[in-house]
C-alpha cells in the first residue's frame, strides 16, 4: 500500500489495489487465574500468533514497512508500478490477470534510485515541471516520479516518528520511576535531624493533588505517543501480554532488571530453561515444592516489581502505625494486628483470604547484634539467611534475581526466592513458600526488607505471607534496632490441636518467633568471635576451634531438625507405622559427614506439666542424663569441654563435649563422646547430641574442618503449651509444654536394602523408652 504525506497530493487520490489483503490481528483472550488483579497479570500465560507477545513477534523498526500485500517495501521505493492511475490498476479476472500485473511492476535501477535519492535530498518537494525533467532524464514517466517521491516522503517519515517514540516511551518511563519514588518519600517521610518519621501537615494533600496532575499528564503523553503503533495494528497496543521493543523499557519501574541469569543455582537454571538472550521479560516455570507434581507458570516481572514496591508501601505503613492498628499485650511482648482495622486501612494486595484459612499477624522489636547492611547482605543470600534463622528454614534458594541495582548497592534489589519454614514437631506440616524479597534503604542506616507470597491458592501451598519483614535502624555501637512485622494466613485444619494455640499467640512462625532466633543467632556469633569468651571446663579453645565447634553444631541441629520435619536437602520417604511416632527414611551414599545406607528417622511430641525451659534445664543435667539417654544407659557423664554462647553467664545456650564417667580401668578409652548443642528464647529450645569420633573431635577442637565428622543427631525441641491441659496448672502459672523427642538410626548399611518390620519395631521401641523416662524424671522433680 503507497500512503501519501497530504504534500501537493491529497489521500483520496492514493492508488490502491482493490484485490489487496487486509492486515489482520488476533486477539487470544485469557483469564485471570487468582482473584489479585496483580498476580493474574504476574502469572498470565504467554500469548501466541502474531497478535500475541509484541516485544518478542513486532520490532518497533518495522513500523510503515509493511505493505498491504504482506510483502516489504524497499528502501528508496525501488519498486514501482508502471501507469500507476487508479483505471491501470483494475486487473481483467482471469488465467492471465496475474501475468498482466507483473509486467506492468517496475523495479528501477541502480542508477535510477541513486539520482532519485540526489534530488530528493535537494528538493523533497519537487513541482510538476521539476517531475517532467526528472523523468525525461531518467526514462520515467511523471506519474513514477510523482508517486516515488511521495513513497519516499511518507518512509522519512514513519523512520521519524518511530524515533520520537521510542525516545518519548523512554521519557515516559523514566518520568514515572521517578514519580513512584516521590510517592514513596511523600508516604514514608524520614527527618533529616533525627533519622526518625517526620510529621507532615496540610502539604500532604496538596502534593497529593500534585501528583494526580503529573500521573494524568504522563497517561495523556503515553497515549499520544502509542497512537502510530495503535492505527498500524489494528488495536491498542496495551492489549498485547508481551513486552516492548528491544531497548526500550518494558516497565514503569525499570530498576535495572538483571538478564544474565545472576543468583540462580546451576541446577535451577537447567530446569527452568531460561533465555535472557533477548532483553525481554522472560518467563520463568515455577517449580511446586510438592514431589508428587509439578506446575509450571509464568510471570511477568514488570509486575512482580509492581507487587513488591505496593508490599513495601504496606510495610512501612503497619511500621509507622500504632493504635488502633496495633494491641499490645501490656508485658513488652509482640503486638497484635487488629484484623478489622486491617482491612478498613489496607486494600488487599493478595486478594480474599482462602477459605478455611486463619490469620496470624505480629510485630515486635528489638536489639540485635548487628548492623543494618550486614542484616541485609545475609537476608539477601538464601544459605546465609537459612543458617541464620537455624531450626525455622529447612531449605532456600534464589530461583530468580528480578532487579538489581548497578554497582555494589543493595537498594532495590529484587529475589525470587522459595524455602521451606518449619516448626520442629511432626504434628506440624512444613510450609513450602515461594515469594517475592524486596530490599531498600529508607534513609541512612535505615533498610526495610519485605517478602509476599505469590503462590495463591495453588495445590501444596496450605499457607501464604502477606508484606511481611524487617526495618533495621543503625545504632551508634555497632548494633542495630530490628522491627520485625510478621503477617501469614494458613490452613489450620492441617495442624494438629495441641499445637494450634502456638501457632495463634506467633510462637511458632510469628515476629517474636523470627526476632528472637535473630538475636540468638547474632548474639552467638559476637561471643564466639570474641577472644574474651571464657570456657567454662575443660580446655582452652583458640579462635578457631571455637569457630570450627561452632558449625558442628549448626550442622547438628540443622540436621536434626530436617529429620523431623522431612526437609532439607535429603529425600524422605514417609514409613507407615501403628504407634504414634512419625518415622522417615532416606538414602545416603558417599556424602560427607554422613554414613552411606539407609537411615530411619523417627520423632514424637507430647505435653509435659513443666515450663520449656526448666524442661531444658532438668535434660542439661549430666547427673540424670542416664535415666532417660537409652543410648547411653548405666552412668552419669561429665563435660569434656563446655562454653557458652552468649553473653549471659546463666544462659543454656552451650556447646559442649560429654563423655560417660569412667567406672573401669579402660572404661575411659571404651566411652564414645556426645557433642551436645543446646539453645533456647523465649519462644522455645532446642537441645541436640550426637555420637562422635575422638580423632576428628580433635581434629574440630584444633581449628580443623567439621564437615569431616559424620553424625546422625538426636534431640530434643520445646515450645510452650499456650493452653491448659486436664489436670495441669495453667499456662500463666507454671504452664506445661510440648516435646518432640527425634532419632536418626541407620538401620542398614547398604542404602538399597529395604527395612524390615524388626528394625522399625525396635526405633518405635526406643522412642517410646525415651519419652517414658523423660516423664519419670520429670513427675520426679515436681515431687
């Protein structure tokens, strides 16, 4: 099709084709898949034909090149039709039409195109006489003259105006993440003085109204600019579900997507086959935590980016908040979220609450031993964030870095992150969370970290997080303030009822929860790394030997904690068994520190009439171990070496080597050494041990690598009751608690060997010994 530029020639008098092809679009519609309008974009398949992704099928580059034929014009209108007059262009109907036509195409010649192009630099306007002259000299009639110089105007100018565009599309984004980033200062205002909120007064509306002004303008400019777009294909370009051209931004917050693949593990990108080849939003499978099956979706991270700046906003607001938002409990304790406030003040961000779900939202505050940016760099990395917040996250890994920022800035930063956060009792289902992780810094020294589900409503996820996270403000000792904000909503009919007042009061997965397992972990590193920590028997430890015992036990605990709760790195296969204890088993070949065969894990929790951690104290007391250790039955055991992880001399956070009292000659080079490592806050305790070689013992306590001990730990977790058994004091008084007793045996030393109805009769067997003698010790000391 030959347009005209409405110079000298109006439209009506353009030649046209009467059999030429019409241009078609199609439209693929979809659904929504969740009732958020922000994930059902996020996670909305991908669009196929040519009226599908535009950023992927349509260069912007080929706009006005596409003639109604199909075909492309040439550049410079090399090719013409002879007599192009409206009569010459009506083709007889018949065998021959087809022939006719192509001998009236005329492709003009090198020599041709090169004098047309000379003329048209000098004069793009040629008059009728200047055509004549032109024509004569190259052999052309007047009416081929006329309509290449209009072809060849009308080409100029769709080149011109797709460079317009694509600087204005530009312009445009670039205006919008700036006017986000008013907004955000304007909502979460910082003093410069004080480092504290600032108090805004009437300006806040005005700016408001401002800002409405400038968002009006910025759509009016975006439509302007998208119209050349909009009449060539047929229908508004915002309703194609791909990006836009190469190079120019494809979101209204552009915050410098990462393309090469930065944060993901080998393994995930071979099975998420990703391609960043192209500088488009690529979609990426996501991967169901669930063995049994396997969902693959897409997304779309303009939006994810969108979803995470709203998470924020959300955040800083529940932080800056008080009452009526917030109850507190009145003892210093988390504060409670008024669920009915909640939904008055805030939209909802993930749609609807499921139904059958309960709510559980908590905020808490408190000093931590660290500093803002080093908090920061580990929630940012999925092993140093999992090892931080040890027995709460059986597994993390990065799937996806969506944004990050250019140099070595953490504002801004973007994760698509999925992890298994576990609560260490069998009664208490694991729950497989994939989220977003957005990092900014608020002000200096001041970094706010949110997370939101985005699994919603999907098979094998009983639970979401709405805009949950942490604000972390420098102090001047090298410490940080941390307010942890905590909002989830899960699936209780999957929780057993002992433990669903836990899980209600926030200590199981609350902020209390996620702040209290932060400042122990923070405080062990500071004491552990400091050449003033005492150790209280045995031995001296240089720095690095306590370093070394120091990630044995991390390695103890966590996995102790993955046998119970069937996660982590292993595969476990669930046993069915008659009593009450839980039994797992997995497979293990040549795995450093782990004995090669097939290992049972069994685990059982019930209540006891004592508080969690005089519980704790009474299973730290060497003198009654041998009434309930049957492992280690016969004797007492005294500490080989003892020191403390924490600052706090009366504190049970320990880690210590115990060895059975000597009651022969030998008897001491016949006892095999326990490594213990026991932990505790107010939220509940861990004590984990494990059998261990005297070598690599040595080798550990001299600074060497821990990885060499094998271990198959043992232990114990404890939480508070929250709630009054029948027969027992309540929970305000000398409340009672809930115990989960765990054993990793290797039943066979062959991994392909199965297990027999003996082996599992036996671990039921002594589980059940364990908890019986834990209970006579117990009934023992309340008398």
């Amino acid at each position: 099709m030959v347009v005209g530029d409405g110079g000298g020639e109006g439209y009506n008098n353009m030649p046209m084709h009467r059999s030429q092809p019409q241009l078609i679009t199609s439209t693929v519609p979809h659904q929504p898949i969740y009732n958020s309008q922000s994930l059902s974009l996020a996670l909305k398949p991908k669009m196929e034909g040519i009226g599908g992704m535009i950023g992927e099928n349509f260069e912007g580059s080929n706009l006005g090149r596409i003639r109604g034929d199909g075909s492309e014009s040439r550049s410079g209108g090399s090719d013409n039709l002879e007599g192009a007059s409206g009569d010459e262009q009506d083709v007889p109907v018949g065998p021959s039409s087809s022939s006719r036509r192509r001998q009236k195409y005329h492709r003009h010649t090198p020599y041709q195109i090169q004098e047309l192009e000379a003329s048209f630099k000098d004069n793009p306007h040629p008059d009728e006489k200047e055509r004549l002259a032109l024509g004569k000299k190259l052999n052309l009639e007047k009416k081929q003259v006329k309509f290449w110089f209009q072809n060849r105007r009308t080409q100029m100018k769709t080149q011109l105006e797709r460079y317009e565009n694509a600087i204005l599309k530009k312009t445009n984004d670039d205006l919008r993440i700036q006017n986000v980033a008013m907004k955000e200062a304007i909502r979460a205002p910082i003093c410069n003085n004080c480092g504290g909120q600032a108090i805004l007064g009437q300006d806040l509306s005005i700016e408001e109204h401002h800002l409405r002004v400038e968002n009006a303008r910025l759509r009016d400019e975006l439509s302007r600019v998208s119209l050349p777009a909009n009449k060539f294909l047929g229908r508004p370009l915002s309703s194609y579900g791909g990006s836009l051209p190469q190079g120019i931004p494809g979101s209204n917050l552009d915050l410098a997507v990462g393309r090469n693949g930065y944060g993901l593990n080998p393994m995930d990108v071979g099975l998420m086959g990703l391609d960043y080849n192209n500088g488009m939003s690529n979609a990426l499978p996501l991967m169901s935590p669930s063995r049994a099956r396997t969902m693959y979706v897409q997304y779309d991270k303009g939006v994810f980016i969108e979803l995470a700046v709203n998470a924020m906003d959300e955040l800083m607001k529940l932080w800056q908040i008080n009452s009526p938002l917030w109850v507190g409990n009145g003892d210093g304790g988390p504060e409670v979220l008024d669920l009915d406030e909640y939904l008055r003040v805030f939209p909802l961000i993930l749609g609807m609450k499921p139904q059958g779900y309960v709510s559980e939202a908590s905020r808490a505050s408190g000093v931590v031993m660290i500093n803002s940016l080093a908090l920061v760099e580990a929630m940012l990395d999925a092993n140093r964030w999992r090892d931080m917040f040890l027995g709460m996250i059986g597994s993390s890994s990065t799937m996806d870095v969506i944004s990050v920022p250019t140099g070595d800035s953490r504002n801004g930063v973007l994760q698509l992150m999925q992890a298994e956060i576990q609560l260490v009792s069998p009664l208490v289902p694991a729950r497989h969370m994939r989220f977003i992780r957005f990092c900014r810094q608020q002000a200096e020294g001041v970094w706010a970290v949110v997370d939101i589900s985005i699994d919603v409503g999907r098979d094998g996820f009983m639970s979401r997080r709405l805009p949950s996270g942490c604000i972390v403000h420098d102090m001047p000792n090298g410490f940080s303030k941390v307010t942890w904000i905590e909002h989830t909503e899960y699936d209780e009919s999957v929780i057993h009822s002992l433990y669903r007042p836990v899980l209600r009061l926030g200590l199981g997965f609350g902020a209390q929860k996620w702040l209290s397992v932060l400042q122990r972990h923070c405080e062990c590193i500071a004491t552990i790394m400091s050449p003033e920590a005492p150790i209280d028997d045995g031995p001296s430890l240089q720095a690095g030997g306590k370093r070394s015992l120091a990630n044995l036990a991390q390695r103890v605990t966590a996995s102790f904690c993955a046998g119970v709760c069937g996660t982590g790195n292993h595969e476990w296969n669930v046993i069915n068994a008659p009593e009450a204890a839980k039994l797992l088993i997995r497979k293990s070949l040549n795995n450093p520190g782990d004995p090669s065969g097939s290992v049972v894990s069994a685990s059982m929790s019930v209540w006891l009439p004592m508080q969690h951690q005089q519980l704790l104290a009474l299973l730290l007391n060497v003198e009654l171990r041998s009434q309930w250790d049957v492992l280690f039955p016969g004797g007492s055991m005294h500490n080989m070496t003892l020191f403390s992880k924490s600052q706090d001399p009366n504190s049970l956070n320990n880690i210590s080597l115990l060895r059975a009292n000597a009651t022969g000659g030998n008897a001491a080079q016949n006892t095999v050494p326990v490594f213990q490592d026991s932990t505790t806050d107010v939220t509940g305790s861990l004590l984990v041990h494990a059998a261990v070689d005297v070598q690599s013992m040595q080798v550990v306590m001299h600074g060497g690598d821990s990885s060499c001990v094998s271990i198959l730990p043992s232990g114990f977790a404890i939480v508070p009751d929250c709630m009054t058994e029948p027969g027992a004091t309540k929970p305000g008084g000398e409340g009672g608690s809930l115990l989960t007793v765990g054993y990793q045996i290797l039943v066979n030393d062959l991994p392909s060997a199965s297990i027999t109805n003996e082996s599992i009769n036996t671990v039921i067997n002594l589980i059940n010994r364990t908890v019986q003698g834990i209970k006579n010790v117990v009934d023992s000391s309340r008398q």
